[in-house]
C-alpha cells in the first residue's frame, strides 16, 4: 500500500464509519481488545511498545513497599519520616497519566532522600521473573482488572479526544511510510462489521467490553528462530544461557534472564483467577479469539479451552484464529473442534524455504512442515481459512520470490481462498533493530529492489475473480519503499541508530549462535554474509580469542 491506496483505505474507512470523519485517528483495538503476552503481561495490542501500567492508585502500600525495598540496595536504615516521604514520591511518580507521555519505560528512576542524601533509585516497572507491580501482570491479576484499569481508561480518551498516544508509534510510524498499519487493516475491517458497531467508541466500559482477546499462554516452544529470543520461545532459553557464560563470561546462576523467562512463562498454570475470569466476564461476549506463542498448537490449555467453548455452545459465535510454526498436525482439532467454530484462520510462519527456511528456524524441519500445510489444506472443514505470514527481514527480503514460487505449488491455496483475505501477508520486522531490513547498505538494496520489483508477482489466471492480481506487486513496493527509508528509531525515539553499528550487532548475534548450534551463515547465503561482511574465522578470533 502506498499514501495513494492508504488514503483511500481510510476515506473507505470514514465512508462505513462517519465517526472516523470527525477523529480520523481512532483505533478500534482499546475498545474491544486485550492481549496476554507469553510472560503474562497485559497489552492493548501486540504493535504497543510497552505494556498496560497500573497507576499508583491501584497498587496498595504492601506493594510499594515491597517496590521499594526492590531498589533500595544500600542495606542501611533510613531516617525517621523518609521512608514515608519516598513512598509519596513514588505514587506521585507512577501516574498513568504521567508515565504514558514517556517515549520509553525500559528504564526509569526516581530521586529519593535516604539518610538526607538524594540519589536516583531505578524503577524496574517491567521485571523478569519477579512479582510486577509496575504492570497487569497476568501471574496475579485478570484480563478484566488489565481492561478496566485507568491506563487503558486514559488510552481510550486519547483516542476520543484525536491524540496519537506514544504507546502507538509503530502504527503512526507506518502509516507515516504509507503502509498499511494494524490499526488500518482493524478499521477496514471492522468498519464493514455489523458485529462491532461504531457505538463502542462511545458506549461505557464495562467487563462485557472485551470481544476479542490475543492470547499467548506462555512461553513453550519447539523451535529456535533467529528472530525470536527466550521471552518467546522456551527452546532459546539453555541457548541464551550458553552464550551468556561462553562470550560474555556470567556465572550460572538461577536469577539469569532466561531462567526468569521460564519462570515467567508458566503463569498459566498459576492464575486460577485468570482463567475464572474468562469463563465468567469474558467468553460469553466474546467475538473473537487469537491463539500465538509460543506455539499455541503445542499448548495443553489452549486445547482445553476451546473444548471448553465447544462444550458450552459458544463456538458458534468466535472468529478463531492462530499464528503457527506449522510443525504441529492437530488432528483432533482439525477434525473435531475447529468445524464448531464461525471461521478459524490459520496463520502460517513462513520466513523462507528449504535450508534458509531451517537456518532460520532451527529446529523446524522442511520438508515436515510442508507436508502439515499440504494436509491441512486437503482436509480442513470449509469455515477454515489459511494464509502464509512472513515476517520480512534481513535474512529473507531478497528471497521473497523464492516463497512466492513455493506457493504455486501448493493444492488448493488459493483457488479455496476467501475473498476478502489476503493468503499472503507480508510483515516488516521492526525489532531486533539489528535485523531490521533499513540497516542495509545502499549497494545491496539496490540489488534487492532489482530483484524484487522486476520479479512477476502476479497470480496465476484463476484467481482474477477475486481482485488479487496486483496485491504482491503493492505488497512489495511497501517492503521496498520501507526498506529505502533509512530511518531505524530507537526505543526511546530520540536518534536514528547508526547502520554500521546495527550491521555489526548483527555480526555478533549470528555469530554466537552459529558457534552454538555448529552452523555457518556463509554456508547458507553466501551473499547477505558478504554485505554484512560476516566471515566465521574472522568472528572466532574476535570473540574466542583463546581458542586460535
């Protein structure tokens, strides 16, 4: 989509949707929608660059307290009325209102008085591992408590009142770009909707609100991508914990990272009261219902919870979807479960093809994952739809057509489509930043956009009913025009990052873990390690200096 298609998506938008006319900047997802992350935060939406914070009002004194003695390292006592004097500080620091105008919440901290000396204390808002005060955390606390509270209230109001809150840069980032946003795609969608009408944004909130939830419930994986890390897949736990003590000498200890990870990705066996409260508030006005991971076809409960849907005749009325590895055949589910259900699409994560398809995703084989896709489409129930997410990035963008081509070649995929979705959806990696496609120097974007833009990406004759012949040609001139902009934020938006120093990051990364799972990128795509300048033996005398 480029600005011409963009503002036409959104005067289709305003046409179905008048109050788009009067806050063109509205979003639908804070009204109706809530996601649990793999380590049980709470976010309005998987594209929100932190987390749903509680404000100081609805942490109780226990819990500051508790908060600060977390960043209080001294170990000394503090003086007669400090103590409360720091407390005061802290509820007036952690204001939604107030922490919601930061660009960045990674890294706070606050000046308190302690023994009549002021120092800045961090504020670890988002802990790994540890009980999170600063945010809904799903390990104590409900989707509910998460939707009613006042940062999404305060997130709400923004939206009324035609700001573009912060928390939503990656969304007024693309659409700056002329690419079609999530917050776009949702307003296209449900503007045609008569499910969702276009009173929510103006109906009370209440627990009924919630009609579609994204939930990754845990962390449990079986696969290794290299654009994932241990927050989102177990497997890269041990792996992250090999690299720590190998390259950058850390002791293992149990308080690392990626132990907390796991440790953080089980709250779903711990919140009784979570999943209560989907029984009770949340099922029955639900509309829809998003399955990630993880991986979501590996999950115990998951499974148990669309039995449970099924069971109580809700299925019927959910829209239900899944983001998949596509190692997994769920032939129960396929058979049995996903037929009771108003439409179910499954979303494949296919990054590549063959050996750069497995180097990416280590732990996926091929072939396997093929032959799942092939039976899936051969034996789904007709409510079920299919499609193909890659998430574009440095190790694929010049390999684009070689998935396109892998395409053809699949049984029924696109004569059995729907209409009105795409069976290919292209998504633009925005962070690591050190695999982002804008770090690549000039020279071999230029070869990528020759290849790219002179490749034919028009689909075979038999789909021309459906309006698709020119979707991969826009499809592709987004990632392009993306790719050519240049422009890497960091998190905290204050400076673009320098290139040289993100291709260097990505050096590093692909290195560690080609030493760690006896892999050569230079085996695998001799090309891309040439622009990156990536050479094995070069990296071995940087990094293990002992070894040569």
């Amino acid at each position: 989509m480029n600005y011409q298609e963009l503002r036409e998506a959104e005067r289709r938008i305003k046409r179905e949707a008048p109050i788009f006319k009067e806050i063109p900047t509205l979003c639908y997802l804070p009204f109706m929608h809530i996601e649990a992350t793999t380590t049980g935060e709470c976010k309005q939406c998987c594209m929100a660059t932190s987390a749903i914070m509680r404000d100081y009002s609805e942490i109780d004194t226990e819990e500051l307290l508790e908060l600060l003695d977390e960043i209080d390292h001294d170990g000394r006592d503090w003086l007669p009325g400090e103590k409360s004097e720091a407390l005061l500080k802290l509820k007036d620091y952690m204001q939604v209102d107030k922490l919601m105008a930061l660009p960045d919440t990674s890294n706070l901290s606050v000046k308190l008085v302690k023994r009549d000396v002021e120092r800045e204390f961090n504020i670890p808002l988002l802990r790994v591992g540890e009980k999170d005060i600063g945010h809904w955390n799903l390990a104590d606390n409900t989707l509910t408590d998460a939707f009613l509270g006042k940062f999404m209230h305060k997130l709400r109001d923004d939206f009324r009142n035609g700001k573009k809150p912060i928390n939503c840069s990656r969304c007024w980032d693309e659409e700056d770009a002329g690419i079609n946003s999530k917050r776009i795609s949702f307003a296209e969608h449900f503007s045609h909707n008569d499910t969702i009408p276009d009173t929510i944004f103006t109906d009370p909130i209440t627990e009924k609100g919630i009609q579609y939830i994204d939930l990754k419930l845990g962390n449990l994986c079986n696969l290794k991508c290299r654009i994932c890390d241990s927050k989102s897949s177990s497997k890269w736990a041990q792996e992250d914990i090999d690299s720590l003590i190998i390259f950058d000498g850390i002791a293992k200890t149990k308080t690392m990272a990626p132990y907390r990870r796991l440790k953080l990705g089980n709250w779903p066996n711990e919140n009784k009261n979570f999943w209560n409260d989907i029984s009770e508030n949340v099922l029955p006005n639900l509309k829809y219902l998003e399955f990630t991971g993880g991986e979501p076809l590996l999950i115990q409960e998951h499974f148990d919870l669309i039995q449970q849907i099924v069971d109580d005749d809700l299925a019927k009325n959910i829209h239900l979807s899944y983001n998949t590895n596509g190692t997994q055949l769920p032939t129960h589910a396929i058979e049995n479960l996903w037929p009771q259900f108003k439409t179910v699409r499954l979303s494949f994560s296919i990054d590549d093809v063959g050996k750069r398809y497995e180097y990416q995703r280590y732990g996926a084989n091929w072939d396997n994952v093929h032959n799942n896709i092939t039976y899936m489409l051969n034996n789904k129930s007709d409510n079920v739809y299919m499609e193909i997410t890659t998430t574009v990035n440095i190790f694929n963008i010049m390999n684009l057509p070689d998935i396109h081509d892998w395409l053809r070649t699949l049984p029924n995929f696109i004569l059995e489509h729907s209409p009105n979705m795409s069976y290919w959806y292209i998504n633009l990696l925005h962070t690591p930043e050190y695999l982002n496609i804008c770090l690549l120097p000039d020279y071999a974007k230029t070869n990528i956009e020759h290849r790219l833009t002179n490749y034919n990406w028009l689909l075979p004759s038999h789909t021309t009913g459906y309006g698709l012949q020119n979707q991969f040609n826009h499809n592709i001139l987004n990632v392009v025009e993306f790719m050519n902009t240049n422009v890497i934020i960091e998190p905290d938006a204050s400076h673009n990052i320098d290139t040289t120093v993100l291709r260097a990051k990505a050096r590093e990364k692909i290195f560690k873990h080609d030493y760690l799972r006896k892999e050569n990128f230079q085996d695998i795509d001799p090309w891309l390690a040439s622009v990156l300048q990536y050479d094995y033996k070069e990296m071995v005398k940087q990094w293990l200096p002992k070894t040569t």
